[in-house]
C-alpha cells in the first residue's frame, strides 16, 4: 500500500468514500439503468463479426487467440462498449446486456459473439491452470470440500466473492430448474459500514492474510497468496475475497493463523454482504451478459438444482477481462495477478500453458 498508515489505515483513505460505486442495491434495483437490451441492429453487428471467426476456428483451434477488437467491428456497439467500460471502472461497477439469441445462433456463434465483444471490454485471461481464456460454469460432478475444487464447478452456493481479474462477464446459456441467482454488493459500502460501525474491524481487513490457490499454483510460489482483503493505493480501492479459500488456506502449516480480530472483521464483513437492504440479486436469462468490476463489487451465485437431462442443465460461458486503462492496484496483488501491468495482470497465468479457447459442443 502506498503512503504509508495514518492510525492503522492507508494514508489518505477517506472514513466515507462517496461516488457512484458506493451503492445500495435496493436503489439500483428500483432504477433499473444497469438492465440494457442490445438492439436489432448490434446483434446484426454481432452475429457479422463473429461468423467469420467462428468459421475459422472450426478448422483451426487457435484462430480466436487472434481476435482483436480492430479485427470484431462493432461500428455502432463499440463506442456504446466503451461507455460501458468506463462505468464498470470508473462508476457503478455492473451491467446486464439482454438479448443474446443464443438459441437460435447456437452455443458456438453465441461464444465467439461473447468472446468478441468481450475483447472491446479488455484483453482475455487464462482462468485455470489449463490456460482457458473461455471458462464453462457448470456443475460437473465436483464437492466443494475437495480442497482442489473451485467453486463454480460444483452446484453448491458460492458465498460473496471476487475473481482474480479486473472485470468478469458471464453470458447464461441456460440456467437451472431452480437457484443459481446472481447476486452483486458494494464492496465500497460494506467499507463505509464497517468503518462507520466498527473501526477496528475494517482496520483488520487492511492486514495481509492468506488465500488459498486451490491447486493452481505458479512454480515458486506458495499454495496461497497474503493480501489484504481491503486496499488502497494511488487513490483507488480494492477488495479481493473469497471466504471458503481464506478458510482452506488454513490447512497450510506455514500459512499466518487466523487471529480472532480477524475473524470477527471477516464474519462483519460477511453479514453485511448477506443484508438484503445492501446487496442486488437478479436472475439471469439465456442470452443475458452480466459484466462485474471486481475491485469495486463482490458477487455471489446461490445454490441450484438442475434438470436431471444432460442437455437442459444450467451453463454460463465466463470470461476475465484486463483492460488497459483499469485503475492501479498494489504491488502485493501480484503474487495473485502476476503482476500488476493493466492490460496484462489477473487470471491463473501457468509457464509454459498457451491461452486456449475451448468453444461448448453444440447443442
């Protein structure tokens, strides 16, 4: 953190950070601005750029690690992504793009769709060790005790959490019989509750603790990384949190015990994140695209129960986007990150593991 600590938080944060990030989710529920339909035309624009691609890469696997957004025109969705962008960083940090007609474009032209437009939002990620920049989110069998598992290949509840990347988005394919909500809070907000409320807390959650990797750990490295959950640096804050992998890292002799101030600051954290006169819960539509600012937001998916046929079950396509002009994080969140270029940090980034694009099999 830079600056230094002004009574046991960073120099210059500020009790209240005010701004369009810091908000309630029954307000934005009502105003409803952050639920956008793509109109006729921008699916058109759409469907165009991505046929080409989608051709090429059924006869050549790696043609999508090509795609750029000078070579995905968008002509009139481009400037509208750019405005988007900049309200994913720079204001309320979310937003649902509706009317992907993933049914009748098929799995396939849906995710290159995704995928291209994606890259008008910021540059691909690699979200597993196997170097995935299209991640499938789905339940395939896994438990989530199993130390090596991620969460979101299991059907279980999630819990309040970020990614490893600056931006997520997620386009639904389809969803459950039942659950499988999407759930978003200001990770701001729960900053300026818990300062409000108990100073000490919030102090604790500027302090470095492990997080368990999971599994996926670069050579070198240890199987959990130590940030802070709550950062600040060169004016900008920051969350990074995952509650279940702060527990498991626990089962590392090495890693820093849990101290009781600390759990405390974890479990406040975690009920204000659960009130519902914070958070903001939706249900997502096939064809929905929902993109969340990770440093700004935590998000949560609620358990679900699936059809029992292989091909109605709930499926998501997930992508982690850098983009160049993200705001600046802390040299600490590259033990995460790998480094903290914007552009060029976040995701699982593996020597010698190439970006792949794993496209669904048709449906």
């Amino acid at each position: 953190m830079s600056g230094g600590f002004d009574d046991g938080f960073p120099a210059g944060l500020p009790a209240q950070i005010d701004g369009p990030a810091a908000w309630v989710g029954p307000e934005l529920q009502r105003a409803g601005g952050w639920l956008q339909p793509l109109s006729q035309a921008e699916l058109g624009e759409l469907e165009a750029a991505a046929a080409p691609w989608l051709a090429r890469a059924e006869t050549d696997t790696a043609a999508l690690n090509s795609l750029t957004p000078a070579g995905f025109a968008l002509p009139s969705l481009a400037p509208r992504l750019a405005a988007l962008r900049a309200d994913l960083l720079r204001g309320p940090g979310f937003a649902v793009l509706r009317g992907l007609p993933v049914r009748r474009w098929g799995r396939r032209l849906a995710a290159v769709a995704f995928y291209g437009l994606g890259a008008h939002l910021g540059n691909a990620r690699p979200q597993n060790a196997q170097g995935h920049l299209l991640g499938h989110v789905r339940d395939v069998g896994l438990r989530v005790d199993d130390p090596n598992v991620r969460i979101y290949q299991t059907h279980e509840r999630q819990t309040f959490h970020t990614d490893s990347c600056d931006i997520v988005g997620l386009l639904c394919l389809q969803n459950a019989r039942s659950g499988g909500l999407s759930a978003l809070v200001s990770s701001v907000t729960i900053y300026n509750r818990l300062r409000a409320l108990r100073p000490e807390l919030a102090r604790a959650l500027f302090q470095p603790l492990a997080t368990d990797r999971r599994g996926e750990v670069p050579p070198g490295a240890k199987p959990y990384f130590e940030i802070p959950v709550f950062n600040w640096h060169q004016g900008a804050f920051a969350a990074i949190y995952q509650r279940q992998y702060v527990n498991s890292a626990q089962r590392f002799a090495d890693a820093p015990r849990l101290g009781a101030l600390q759990l405390e600051a974890l479990d406040a954290l975690d009920a204000l994140a659960e009130d519902p006169a914070l958070h903001l819960m939706m249900a997502l539509q096939p064809g929905d695209l929902q993109f969340v600012h990770n440093h700004g937001l935590l998000h949560d998916r609620t358990a679900f129960d699936d059809w029992p046929e292989p091909a109605r079950r709930r499926y998501l396509l997930r992508l982690w986007l850098a983009p160049e002009d993200a705001q600046p994080l802390p040299p600490v969140y590259a033990q995460r990150y790998g480094n903290v270029v914007p552009g060029r940090r976040g995701g699982v980034a593996l020597p010698g593991i190439a970006g792949v694009m794993p496209l669904p099999e048709a449906a």
